[in-house]
C-alpha cells in the first residue's frame, strides 16, 4: 500500500497541483491523506479550498483551518487567517471546523495535525535560538503521551522529519506543500525554514517488507506565489516563496 502524505499547503494551490501532478508521474497512492492547514495564507485560499473539496481526500484538521473558521476575526487572528476568512464562504469555514482531529488511516498508521493533543504544539521540535530544530528524544516521547501506533503521520512544523521512536512509531512529517518559511511571535518568537522553495510531499509505501519513507521536494512556479503574496501586501511571505528563508526582519505571520 502506498500513503501519500500532504501537509501545510496553505493556500498555494500553484504548489499543490505541482505535488499532484508529481504524485501522478511517480504511479500514484492508494491513499491520500491531507494533515491539515488547508487555505490560510495570502495566496489562493478559495482555489485551494475547491480544488480539495473536489479532491474529496481524508483531511485532518489543523490550528489554522480553526483559526478560519471562526465568524468574526478578532485581535488573536494571524493577518493570513483573516485573509483566508474574508474569501471563504460560512459553509466552507464550517466544512473546515468539521474536519476530524485525527485519523486512523489503516491500522497502525494514524495522522493528526501538530500532536495528539493538541493543534498548535510542537511535536518533535523545538525553539532553540529562534528558530525550530529537533526535540530531545525524551521531550518527543513524552508529547506522545504513550501513544501506541506503528506510524504517526503529522505536520504543523513545515519540517520534514523522519525519527523512529525506540520501543515507539516512526514519526514521519512530509514538510510543507505551500509555505517552506514562517515566522511565528507566539513567545517564544521563532521561524521555520525548509530552506528552498519547493512544494514538500511525502510517500510511505507498507508491505510485506520493511515501511519506506520518502520524503519528495518539487519545483514548481513559486514565483507566481511570490507576486500574489506582494499583492496581497505580504512581502515576508513572498521572501519566503521564493527562498525558502524568511528576511532578518519581518512582521508577524
């Protein structure tokens, strides 16, 4: 059985046809699981949201698709949040914020967001001199809270990661399909960074023989994000679409 694995696009329906068209040429999935953060971003939000409404694919729910979903933006909305919510309908908020919190894909395999109890925390990353790296094994052994599964699939951290529990799952993250940079002022202050602009996918292939892991970066025209990014008045975000870096200076995400 092959899983591909979509996280964190965004909004960056550029991005995501590159991944889906990749997808294709490498013989497809038998499943297609979407970890979640689905349109926030000041990109293409309502061509995304149709393009995965079509799509139809077990989707779970990340920090940002709650963030959307609310009625009415307030002092706590992230800008791209706001953007995303003004070009959505309520019905397709309301699709966002029914989405599950966690899948169980095949048995043994399940996918959540960030962690298993909660959308907007690290699971195998932390801040350490402003920027995400790594957790300390114990400190990701401990978020798991003794979960018990072969393979946890998550995303959130726009890092791919691959990292075998001793005793424990194997933890995969595919990385970002449609922001490979952020910055985040939620103290501690930190940023993300993939470190180019590719759209970020993944492929986890079970059988009778060991589990694989790929972990698939695809070029596509980020510079066409980029310029939708500065004209919805975010150059940090288009810095970001094309470098895969944020700027030493940028306003909050």
């Amino acid at each position: 059985m092959r899983i591909a694995v979509l996280a964190d696009i965004h909004g960056n329906v550029l991005a995501l046809d590159a991944v889906l068209d990749d997808l294709e040429r490498r013989g497809g999935a038998d499943i297609t699981i979407n970890l979640g953060d689905c349109v926030s971003g000041p990109l293409w939000p309502r061509e995304t949201f149709e393009r995965l409404e079509a799509l139809d694919l077990p989707t779970v729910r990340g920090n940002h698709d709650r963030r959307v979903a609310v009625d009415t933006p307030d002092e706590t909305m992230w800008a791209s949040d706001v953007y995303a919510q003004e070009r959505l309908t309520a019905a397709q908020r309301e699709a966002l914020l029914a989405l599950p919190f966690t899948l169980e894909i095949v048995p043994g395999v399940v996918a959540f967001h960030a962690r298993p109890d909660h959308d907007e925390k690290y699971l195998a990353d932390a801040v350490i001199d402003g920027r995400l790296m790594r957790a300390p094994l114990a400190d990701i052994q401990r978020r798991l809270k003794g979960l018990d599964r072969r393979i946890v699939l998550c995303g959130h951290s726009h890092r791919a990661e691959l990292i075998r529990i001793p005793g424990g799952p194997v933890i995969f993250n595919p990385g970002s399909v449609g922001a490979p940079a952020y910055d985040d002022d939620t103290p501690p202050a930190h940023v993300s960074e993939q470190g180019s602009p590719h759209a970020r996918y993944g492929i986890v292939t079970l059988g009778d023989g060991p589990d694989r892991f790929e972990s698939i970066a695809v070029d596509y025209d980020h510079e066409a994000a980029a310029r939708q990014a500065e004209q919805a008045g975010r150059p940090e975000w288009a810095h970001a679409l094309r470098t895969g870096f944020m700027p030493k200076t940028q306003p909050g995400s």
